[in-house]
C-alpha cells in the first residue's frame, strides 16, 4: 500500500465518525523505524475518534496496522488532542 492509499483509507474510516470531516487533517511524520501519521481533527470530535476507553481508536489502529505498507518500515497512528 503506498502513502496515498493510506492516507484514503485512513479519511474514510475517521470522517463518518466526526461532525466536523472537513476539519480530519492527517500529516505524515518519517522516522527511521515508522511511517507515523499524526491525524488531528475538530476539539468537539477527539471523543469521538477516541471513544470510550479508547475503543474506537484501537479499532482504528488495527485495521491500519494490519494492512502491508511498502517497504521495512511499519505504520503507526497518532491522534492528536
């Protein structure tokens, strides 16, 4: 799967869930080890995409974490608050 891909798969888990999709940003931050995308949406819509005890953001991590990226280096999601 390449960047933009994710990038898409990313928006399309994350927008039907907040009330505010226009505001769903998503940065990609390259280290040696991860290719982190740091997701930052609407303050009124962090619960949302974090859930009760963080399961909606787990869920959200799992299908992204399951998913082949190209290349050695894994995936990894951040949700800023």
């Amino acid at each position: 799967m390449t960047d933009t891909e994710m990038r898409e798969l990313i928006k399309t888990i994350v927008e039907p869930l907040v009330s505010h999709p226009d505001e769903v940003e998503l940065d990609l931050k390259e280290t040696d080890d991860f290719h982190e995308y740091m997701l930052s949406v609407h303050p009124d819509d962090v619960g949302r995409v974090i859930g009760k005890r963080g399961r909606i953001a787990k869920a959200i991590r799992s299908i992204v974490y399951s998913i082949q990226f190209d290349g050695p280096k894994r995936v990894r999601l951040t949700i800023v608050d």
